[in-house]
C-alpha cells in the first residue's frame, strides 16, 4: 500500500508542478509590455484598471489552466476509446459464442454452462482469507461479515478468465477482422535524447522523472527492448519532473541534458537511476566526474539553468499528452497500459510492426 500511495502523491504532484511558473523574467516582461487595452474591469481612485493588464498579470495561472484543461481532453478521449473499444470485444465474443452454439444446435446458457462453467470451483476459505488480508485496509467489516461477498466476488472473476480463454480459443478458430484503429497521441521527439534509427517503423516514447522508483525500476527493462530491436525501435526520453515531490528532479533532469551536450546522456540517464536517492548538487558533480565529462562545461551548463525552459517544454507536452504521473510510456502515440511493461511493451510494438508491415504491403 506504501507503493500506492507514492504512486497516488506522484499522480497529483504534477498538477502542484506547474504552480511555480511566474519568473522574474515575466514580472519584467510585464513592466516593460505595451499600455494595456480592453474593457474596464475596475476603477481606483478614477484610475482604469483594464481587461488586457489583468489578463497579463494573470498570464501563468491561465496557462496552468489551459494545460491542466488539454491534459483532462487527452485522459477523456483516451477513456472513450477505451469503453468503445472494451465493448466492441465483448460484442465479438458474443457474436462468436452465438456462432458457436449455432453450430452445435445448443442454447447459448448450455454452451457456457458446458465449456464455461463445469469446470469452476468454489474458493476456498483460504483463498478468501487471502484475498481478504489484501484487501484488508480498504474493507471496513470483518473476515466473517465480508466473507460470503469475497466468496461471490472470487467466483465471478473465475467464471470471467474462463469465459475469455473460452472466447480467445474461439476467435483463435475463427476469421476476426478488428477495423477500429488504437488511440494515439502525437508527441514532438525529434530534438529530444534517443536510440535507435530516426526512421523507425516504431517510435517508444518516455515521460520520466530520475528521482521516481517505478521509472528506475522501468529503465532497464527500456533499454533492453532497445536492444532487441536496434533497428525498428527508436527509444525517445522526454523529462517530466515531478518537482513538488522531487526536489532533486528539476536538476537531475538538467543534468542529463548537460551530459547530452556532450554526447553522454545515456551514460548519465543510467548513472543517475543507479543511484536515486543521491541526486544533490554534488552528486551531480561527482557522476560527471565519473563519466569523464568536461568538468567546467558540465558545471557551465547546470549552474546556468542552460536546459530549464527545455524541461519544462518536456513536462507541458507530456501534459498535453495526457501524462499525469511518471513512467509514461507511449509506443507510436498508443499509451502503454498494464502492470507488466516488458510484456506490453512487446505486444504492443509486435502489433505496430504488423500494421508497418501491412502497409508496406499495400
């Protein structure tokens, strides 16, 4: 539960992240802009306070705003996608149950009862015990009072993994022709640190942040699809600090870009997810040191705050992108979803190379 709730604080510190956005150098901007126009909102001892001054003063929290708004746009298309393309599954499992049972002279009930529900077992009070001591902090009654519920709960979720390896032996027999095209994002990757030809059939983008756990624990398992495929995966590192929670992570981020100029980011990106807990000023320092980076230019670059607008570019487009909480993983726009990266990052990267391929083809 310790992971979750880092995992929740993670999701809602990108929203305090971009709270910190007025500068000195906007405050300067505004003294120096032209005299404001619009209408009147106020009037100070006859003195004008007018629309557009107002709208300018208001300029970062209305950009906070705008970004948070196209942030929720990306989350919601992505969720109606989503339900329309659960339902359209389940709506082809049952046209091929029906099939089937057309085919055997069976009603549809007898066709599950036979293939489906014969072989389900009642769970054990073991089991229910178990689940139970999971689950035990988000139940308010106890073992006894819940347990009848958890027995009923258990049984459907046998009777439903059942009933899809029925279906998926069934579509495996059968000609299913699925024309709904996956969700996609458009991401920029061009500029940003990458491995793997421009040119690749499938491009893996990642929204990361070097003082996050799950996105060290992510970072091998990136490299090694990289390695799998060298020349059909490009693999992009986009930054996306979560600085309310991260205090180190704003100049982690910095440094790694300090190390592309010269040509060793990946050394760095590897350097400073080693060792997550270590991610102060001077343990920046010492890392580049340890990469044999030119210490003045390296030390030029961060202290300069060089790459800080190229950051924040980073966590507003993973914003835009629908990014809340990091790792982000998207592969040719598609969000990666699942408790096993390696395994989805496969799937779904085997499934865009077949799409490639057609097209090809065609």
């Amino acid at each position: 539960m310790k992971n979750a709730s880092h995992w929740m604080t993670c999701r809602v510190g990108v929203l305090l992240n971009l709270a910190v956005m007025v500068s000195v150098g906007c405050m300067a901007a505004s003294m120096l802009a032209q005299p404001a126009k619009g209408r009147v909102l106020a009037r100070v001892n006859g003195v004008e306070v007018l629309e557009d001054e107002v709208r300018q003063a208001a300029a970062p929290e209305l950009k906070n705003l705008r970004l948070t708004r196209l942030q929720y746009e990306a989350k919601h298309k992505e969720k109606v996608h989503g339900a329309v393309e659960s339902n359209l599954d389940r709506l082809v499992g049952l046209k091929l149950v029906e099939q089937e049972a057309e085919r055997r002279s069976l009603p549809v009930q007898e066709l599950l009862r036979l293939e489906v529900g014969a072989g389900l077992k009642k769970p054990t009070d073991q089991e229910v015990a178990s689940f139970y001591q999971s689950n035990r902090k988000k139940l308010k009654k106890s073992l006894e009072e819940m347990s009848g519920e958890i027995r009923r709960y258990l049984s459907r979720q046998q009777y439903q993994k059942r009933y899809q390896a029925y279906v998926d032996r069934l579509k495996s027999a059968s000609r299913v022709e699925l024309y709904l095209e996956p969700n996609r994002v458009e991401i920029r990757t061009l500029s940003s640190p990458s491995l793997g030809p421009v040119d690749a059939p499938v491009t893996l983008v990642e929204f990361s942040d070097f003082q996050c756990p799950y996105c060290a624990r992510l970072a091998p398992v990136v490299k090694k699809i990289a390695g799998e495929y060298p020349d059909r995966v490009r693999v992009v590192f986009r930054q996306f600090p979560l600085r309310s929670i991260h205090p180190h992570a704003q100049k982690a981020a910095e440094a790694s870009l300090c190390a592309f100029d010269q040509g060793r980011f990946w050394e760095m990106h590897d350097a400073l997810f080693g060792d997550i807990k270590k991610l102060g000023p001077k343990d920046l320092t010492d890392r580049a040191k340890k990469l044999n980076l030119d210490p003045e230019a390296f030390g030029r670059c961060l202290e300069s705050g060089k790459y800080a607008a190229t950051v924040q570019q980073d966590l507003e487009d993973g914003m835009v992108a629908g990014v809340s909480g990091t790792p982000a993983v998207f592969i040719n726009g598609r969000t990666l979803k699942g408790s096993k990266p390696y395994e989805g990052m496969k799937k779904v990267i085997e499934e865009e190379l077949q799409r490639a391929g057609s097209r090809h083809a065609r």
